[in-house]
C-alpha cells in the first residue's frame, strides 16, 4: 500500500439538481422574517444564495451591509424603497418588475413606505450562508428617515 494513495480524503460527493419547496420563515439579522431557498444549509450550495422576503406595509430592515457579497434583488409585487450608501445618503425606488443590484460591502436600509401594500422580493447573494455575511451598521440608524 502506498501512504500517499491511502491517507487521500474522500472524495466530495456529486451535486445534484433539487427542488425547494419553502416551509416556514427564519429572523434574519436584519429585522425581517426570510423564506429560506436555496442555501448552503438547505441544499449544500457553495456560491449562491437565493431567498423570499415579504416586508409588510411600514417595515423597516436595520442598516446594514453583505460584507463581501453581492445582493441582487428582484421586486415581485408592490414597491420597496432603500436608504443607501458610506452614510445612506442615496436612495432608491423599486417597483414590482424592476430588479436592484447592491455591490458587497454597500450599507442599505430598504423599507415599505405603503400602508397598506406588502412588498415582495426575490433576493439572491453571493453568500451562501443566508445570514454568514450580514453585518449590522447601528451607527448608520440615526441617519435614516
């Protein structure tokens, strides 16, 4: 027997296609409750992270940033609005249909400014550990509306 052939470690088993059918929500760090998808922990991705969130009418996330990790954001229904930026100073509307990029290491703060409407989204991460990256910014919360 050869020691090199022997000590070798196993090798990593083959990804496989999955379906997600989400059960249930888990709190993120961010102050908003997420449907999880598809992550390292549900189905052992390495690079993506893709998730659910609902922000009901007058919700508000912290501030916060995906330290490096970008976050890619895709509006299904109603309108979310984000406070962004080194001192979230620049701001952003998007509406259902439209889709918002946030590069790694970028404060925000979205929000619902309706009453009465939920926003929807569909939200993907470099990250994929739903909750590893997120970094909260309290100094930044005084800043925000």
């Amino acid at each position: 027997m050869n020691a090199a052939t022997d000590s070798a470690p196993p090798a990593k088993p083959a990804a496989t296609c999955r379906v997600i059918r989400p059960a249930g929500t888990y709190d993120g760090k961010q102050g908003f409750a997420y449907v999880g998808g598809i992550s390292a922990e549900s189905v052992g991705a390495e690079k993506i992270c893709m998730m659910l969130l609902t922000i009901p009418p007058g919700g508000r996330a912290k501030a916060h940033l995906h330290q490096d990790h970008e976050t890619a954001i895709y509006v299904v229904s109603g309108e979310s609005e984000t406070w962004y930026g080194h001192d979230l100073s620049q701001h952003a509307t998007i509406k259902a249909g439209e889709m918002f990029y946030i590069p790694a290491g970028v404060p925000h703060l979205p929000f619902n400014a309706s009453a009465t409407e939920p926003c929807v989204a569909v939200l993907a991460r470099t990250d994929p550990n739903e909750q590893e990256s997120v970094v909260l910014r309290p100094d930044l919360e005084a800043m925000s509306p």
